[in-house]
C-alpha cells in the first residue's frame, strides 16, 4: 500500500470518528425523558440498560471486527445507530425508550474500537514507535470533541423547536460515518482464531487480558478514569437549572462543557509524551474532585462552572488511556480487547449512575458526594500501583 493510499484512509477513519463522536440531541435529553414522565431513576435505568446491551455485545462485536472485517463493522454499526436514532424520535414511553437504547447499544458496540484499532494499524505502517498514533489520537480526540460542539450548537436551536426533531437530526452523522468507511481499503491484521468455537475463543482473549497484570491494570485505570465523569452527566443539567441558568441558553452549558473536552484533549497533546503513566491517571482523578467538590461547597451561578473540569478530565481520559491499554495488547486482538476495556468501563458505570441518579432525587447533592466518594475510593489504589512501576 502507497504512502498516499495509507494517508487516504487516515483520513477516512479520523474523518469517520469524528463525525460519529458527538450526539446532537444530548442537552435536551434529561427534558425530552421528563416530557414523556420519567424521572431521574427511570433515567438511570434507562441508561443502565443501554449500559447492559453494549456490555453483552460489546466482547462479541469486537472479536467478530477483529475476526472477519473491522471495516465492515464500522460500517454496518454505524448505519444501524442511524436508524436506533430514528426510532428515538418517535418515542413516547419508557418501553420505547428501552427498545431504542437496546438498538443503538447492539450497533454501537459493533463499531466501538473498531477506529481505533485501524488508526494504529496505519499509523504502524508509517511508525513503529507509537509515537505517530499517540499524536494522531490526541488529535483526534481534539476533533472529535470540536464537532460535538458544533452539534450541540446546532441541536440547540432544534432542541427548542422539538426535543422529537433534534433527536432525529442526530442520526445523520452516523450516516455520513458509514458512508466514509464504505471507502476504507482495510488491510489490518485479522485474528486467527485459536479454538473452533467463537464463544470458546472470545472467553480465551478475556482470560489471556486478564492473566496480563500489566493489561489488567491499564484497563481498570482507563475504566475509573472514564466513569468518574459519566455516571453525574444526567445531573448537569439539573444543577445548571438550580443554580438559575436560564432554559434558554442550557445548551450553551453543555457547548461550554464540550469546549473543556477540547482544552483536555488538547493538553493531552502537550503534555503526555513528558509525562509518566502514572501522572497520567492522578491529573484524569484529581479535576472530578476539585471540580464537584467546589459545587458541592456552594452551587451558585458562579461555582456551577467548575463541573467543566468535568469536561477537562474527560477529554484528558479520552486522548491519553486507552493507548496505554493498546500498548500491551496483540495487534490481532486489538479491538476485541479494546471493547472489553470499554465493557469494564460499562460493567462499572451500571451501578454507579443507578446509585448517582438514585441518591440525586433525594437530593442532587447527595448524587455529586457519591460519585466524589466512588471513584476517589477506587482511583487511589490504582494510583499507587502505577506509581510502584514508575511507567
């Protein structure tokens, strides 16, 4: 393959992340579950049951990518999350919102992993260092976190006309994602499967990640550091409400947070090529805290900005984790590996956004200590044997 075959698909593949990285309807979806009268629980569980499709599918979509064609994973995920969307758009209870999430998490998980895997695989053709993937994820990352200001820029105004209309419009992306990886000429190495039974061979990858103490850790450090802003996402825009944000200009709250992901990845960029693994993790466990723990000190007009730290951290997460759990992983297990890192993930976000949201409707407070208590109470141990191995 041609230096300029190898940059076109480069480009068809961050083009294809980033354009499917952002979800246009997302600031009005907590108002578009109260509208249809669910409240922060039946939120949670909805979320929870995403969670719970993606996890179950997750590990499978990923050894079939790794298996037969990452390509055509992307492709077929991608269409399938389109017409998920499109069926939100008509839903109108909490069953229909079920039947929705279960779709979209069966063809997200076909195509989670799968850009990240191609974009090692041609920036290996070009590097061996790693250097040139690192950067280009990081890069990525950045992009990806642009476009999804951009839609929720675009959502905003959609939002107010119809929570049914913005939710629809975020279909198109994934379309024009599955469009731009019909044209990838995938070349990437497959995996040979060591025992006749699929079922048999995919326990064996999770057994082999596992046994690896070294995979092992970086895939917990990546789950921690990736949660630790997600369970409290479905409360921002409860707290901006409290803290007597106008409706009118709530989505500019989520473009701003969606800006501090950019400022994340973008440090990522700067900085993490200086810094050790375990610098790594303490920056992604030390902005949640500082930044919850002032809102939960005093919610104001003023305070309710720091959760962009938020923001920050999980642009941070997103550039700079999962490398290192790619660092130790075989190039032909790589996705399959790369979506059980994110079942991990999922496996630890299920009881904890049930446990946020829970306490929230109590009181939304309660859901920002929890979440507070959590994460530091695992991040630290994680923390500590990072540091033991000074990587």
């Amino acid at each position: 393959m041609s230096n300029r075959d190898i940059q076109r698909n480069l480009f068809l593949i961050a083009f294809e992340s980033v354009i499917t990285a952002g979800v246009l309807c997302i600031p009005f979806m907590t108002l578009f579950y109260n509208s249809i009268a669910m409240n922060q629980e039946m939120i949670a569980f909805s979320q929870m049951l995403f969670t719970l499709f993606m996890m179950f599918f997750n590990i499978p979509a990923g050894w079939i990518a790794d298996r037969f064609s990452r390509k055509w994973a992307n492709v077929i995920g991608d269409f399938g999350t389109a017409l998920a969307f499109l069926l939100y758009s008509t839903a109108n209870s909490f069953m229909m919102v079920v039947l929705a999430e279960a779709l979209s998490g069966i063809f997200m998980s076909l195509s989670s992993g799968v850009d990240s895997t191609l974009l090692r695989h041609f920036c290996r053709k070009r590097d061996q260092s790693g250097e040139l993937y690192r950067s280009n994820a990081a890069r990525i990352s950045t992009l990806q976190y642009v476009a999804f200001l951009i839609l929720i820029l675009l959502g905003g105004p959609l939002g107010a006309i119809s929570f049914r209309l913005a939710i629809a419009a975020s279909a198109v992306p994934f379309a024009l994602g599955a469009l731009a990886s019909l044209f990838i000429q995938d070349d990437s190495e497959l995996l040979v499967p060591e025992k006749k039974n699929p079922f048999a061979d995919i326990l064996r990858v999770i057994a082999s990640s596992i046994k690896n103490p070294p995979l092992r850790l970086r895939i917990w450090a990546y789950a921690v550091a990736r949660e630790s802003t997600h369970a409290v996402i479905w409360i921002y825009t409860p707290l901006l409400l409290l803290a007597g944000v106008p409706l009118e200009i709530v989505s500019l709250g989520w473009a701003l947070n969606t800006l501090a992901n950019t400022i994340g990845s973008w440090l990522a960029q700067r900085l993490q090529r200086r810094m050790k693994e375990w610098q790594i993790f303490l920056f992604a466990l030390l902005l949640p805290v500082i930044g919850l723990g002032v809102i939960s000190i005093h919610l104001n007009l003023l305070t309710v900005w720091f959760y962009l730290l938020m923001g920050v951290t999980q642009g941070w997460t997103n550039a700079t984790m999962l490398p290192l759990v790619q660092k130790y992983t075989k190039p032909s297990e790589e996705t399959s590996v790369i979506s059980l890192t994110r079942s991990v993930g999922q496996l630890l976000y299920l009881p904890t956004v049930w446990l946020v949201n829970k306490v929230a409707d109590i009181n939304i407070f309660y859901g920002i200590y929890a979440s507070l208590v959590v994460f530091f109470l695992l991040g630290l141990p994680i923390l500590l044997s990072l540091w033991r191995q000074r990587s």
